[in-house]
C-alpha cells in the first residue's frame, strides 16, 4: 500500500520490505525489517549522512510488501535489490548475494561444500544470506559427522583421523559405505527434526557446563547459534514467487497523477453521479483452454487495497468461455451485495461488459479494451478512446494491468501444480 510523502503513520509494525519511490512511481530504494513502522519512521530522525537526507529529498511516496517474518523479508530484500537495483542500493547490487550448502554427487565420494550458484549436480539448502552461519553450519557437520577428505594414502591413517577429524579416506580399507551413510545423517539435520537437532545440542552444552568443560560449551555454542539462524531460514520454504505480483507492483512505475485528483475526473469522465473511492478489476486467464483462474483487484482511494484481492478457480467451465466464466467469478465475489465497489471495472470489450452487467445489473460497471484502450459502459455505449498520458487513463490503464498481472501469476501457480 502506497503511503504518501511524510504520512508514514498507517504503516504496519509488521515485517516486510519497504521501498521508496520518486514522483514517476520509480523505485529508489529497499529496505528490509521486523517492524516496518519503527524502520521507516527512523529515516525521518536527525543525523542522517548525506545519502540517507538526499534519498528523503527526492521521495514522494513509501510502499511496503508484508512478509511472513524477518528471516522471509531479508531474503525477499536481496531479491528485489539483486533484480531491480534501485538507485539508493549500494550493498547486494553485484553478484549473487545468497549461499547454499550442497551435497555433491558429482565427486567419488559426495562432499559438503559452500555454493552461491546451483551450478553442481546435488542436495541443495538454501538460500541463505547468513554467509557466516552457512559456514560455520557446514563446518559443524562435517566435524560431528567425521566427513572430512584428504587426499593422502596412509596405511594406518593420517594424524587427522586419529585426531578424528579426517573421514578415514587415507586408509587402505576405507569403507565408502559408513561415510555414504554418515553424509545422508548430515543432510537428515538440515531437512528434519530441526527442534530435535537444537534440543540434543543444548543437552550437551549443559553437560559440559556442569563438569567445567567451558572451552567445549563456548564452541558448541557458536554451532547453536549459526544452527539456529539457519534452521529459521530453512523453515520459512521462502521462494520469491509467493510476492510476484507484489513485486509487480512495487517495481512498475504507474507515473499516476495525485490520486484525488485522478478518482475525480474519472467519475466526470464516466458521467457517475456518486465520487469514486473504491474500484474493483477482473480479469480471466488460461492456456489453451486449460486452467481457467481469474482475479479481482480493488484499489481504494487509487491505491491497492491488498486484503480485498480475490482470486478464483473457475469451477463451472471445463473448455474456454470467457463470458461465462467471467460471469462465475464476479458472482462469487459479490455473494454479499454490501461488498460491490463504487466501479467495477472489466476486462475486454462489449461482450464482457454486458455478461457482467447481467450479473450487476444496478452497478456502476465499465469494461476496458487493450488493443485500443477503449472504454465501454453505458455512458458510453459506442466506447470512447482513453488519453493513455491523462490521470484517467493513468488510472484505469495501472489498474487494469495489475489485475492482469494477478491473475497471470495464479494461472501460472495452477498449471505448475498441474504438471507436478
């Protein structure tokens, strides 16, 4: 939801990602945070650097995505930082900013190694952008597990593993089996019982605590430590396509005028006599006739209202029918009359205008045609071309293609579902 300059009040105390956007609706700047209200309300504290006072100088408004937690916000972050590259981002701009921990499968015997890239054929767990915790985990199961190679030949074993750190690779009877065996436990920590993993090393840390084994406890605690920010990040399953159309949004420029002044005009254009404040968008998406989804967006006072976001699976219709299924999902979204917006907003040409009308037969209901963006309605019964730079056509042309975007994301979930 998109905040204007110095009205930074209703942002949530939640975790998320903010971002900073300039009078073209282009994105400045990218932040990640636990609270997203103590976060934003910080940059307008004195003693900035010049950096942080030129950024508030030029911004116009803040948006923010809200995020499962920090662990979820850091990662979404670095995403949109590495894809996007604001203008005030200077740290995560180059390179690969995550980390994995691979099992390889790939060398003579399978190994543990620190990645940034998927490039190796393995088990992958990550992304992690802790560098320093994914390698000290990484470090704490090849020494618990005794998974270290070496490339020496001696017949009774190198100085390492009779130390027993080294895997044992320097014998002659060598047996592959037990480390084979040794490498599936290891990946067993990262992938299951993480509770379990935490719970037995803070049994052993007390142990050593209680016969003053202080020097053993302070390592071990270091291994909890990096287990445990790694394990939080293993558990949020984050994946940058749960925000797409969030991100969408954030990072296309909509370059809309003041939105009073837009919602204004567009009820004059549209001969209404009741102020718009609420609009409604639907649009149908499909693959040759398969996976049939649809979408409903509502912007309130010109920006996204994100809770009113509606997605459907078309129930009713196994081949293509627009009209119909149309008329299916704005039926479903409307079961309570008190839900219907001040517009509603549809896309296609006549035909759709009027199966939608013929469900919403007393609202206020227009349709939007792409290829000349041309607005029907019955106002306006013969369509009238949009002035795709006036605030009007600004407005209807964002919010019709944000309903698009929605809906293309859904349809594009489904028929990944569908393949698997």
């Amino acid at each position: 939801m998109a905040i204007p300059k110095k009205h930074t009040n209703t942002i949530p105390r939640a975790a998320g990602i903010y971002y900073f956007k300039d009078k073209d609706g282009n994105v400045l700047y990218v932040g990640k945070a636990k609270s997203l209200a103590n976060r934003v309300n910080s940059y307008f504290q004195k003693g900035h650097d010049w950096k942080v006072a030129s950024l508030i100088d030029e911004y116009t408004s803040i948006d923010y995505i809200l995020t499962k937690n920090e662990t979820e916000a850091l990662l979404l972050e670095a995403q949109m930082v590495k894809e996007h590259q604001p203008k005030y981002n200077v740290l995560l701009k180059e390179g690969q900013p995550f980390l994995y921990i691979l099992f390889t499968t790939t060398n003579p015997m399978p190994t543990i190694e620190i990645v940034r890239n998927k490039g190796k054929k393995g088990t992958y767990f990550g992304p992690f952008l802790h560098k320093r915790q994914a390698r000290g985990v990484a470090q704490y199961l090849i020494e618990l597990f005794r998974l270290k190679l070496c490339n020496k030949k001696i017949a009774n074993g190198c100085l390492d593993y009779h130390l027993g750190r080294c895997a044992g690779s320097c014998l002659a009877n060598f047996d592959s089996s037990d480390y084979i065996f040794r490498i599936n436990l290891a990946m067993d920590v990262l992938r299951k019982d993480h509770k379990k993993s935490l719970k037995n090393l803070k049994e052993k840390i007390s142990e050593y605590n209680k016969t003053f084994a202080f020097e053993q406890s302070k390592r071990l605690n270091e291994y909890l430590e990096n287990l445990d920010i790694i394990f939080e990040t293993i558990e949020t399953r984050f994946h940058e396509k749960k925000y797409e159309h969030d991100i969408f949004a954030a990072m296309t420029p909509t370059k809309i005028a003041p939105r009073d002044e837009a919602l204004e005009q567009l009820t004059e254009f549209l001969q209404l006599d009741k102020q718009i404040k609420t609009i409604d968008c639907f649009d149908i998406s499909h693959f040759q006739s398969s996976y049939l989804v649809g979408s409903c967006i509502r912007f309130s006072n010109g920006v996204p209202d994100k809770n009113n976001f509606r997605r459907f699976k078309i129930k009713t219709l196994q081949t293509q029918n627009d009209y119909a299924a149309l008329q299916e999902i704005v039926s479903r979204r409307y079961r309570n009359p008190e839900e219907i917006p001040d517009l509603v907003v549809i896309d296609g040409g006549k035909g759709q205008l009027s199966a939608a009308q013929a469900v919403l037969p007393h609202a206020a209901i227009i349709s939007l045609a792409k290829r000349e963006e041309t607005v029907y309605s019955n106002a306006l019964p013969e369509g009238k071309k949009l002035d795709i730079h006036s605030p009007v056509g600004q407005l209807l042309i964002a919010i019709r293609d944000y309903a698009h975007h929605f809906a293309i994301s859904y349809h594009k979930l489904r028929r990944k579902k569908g393949a698997l």
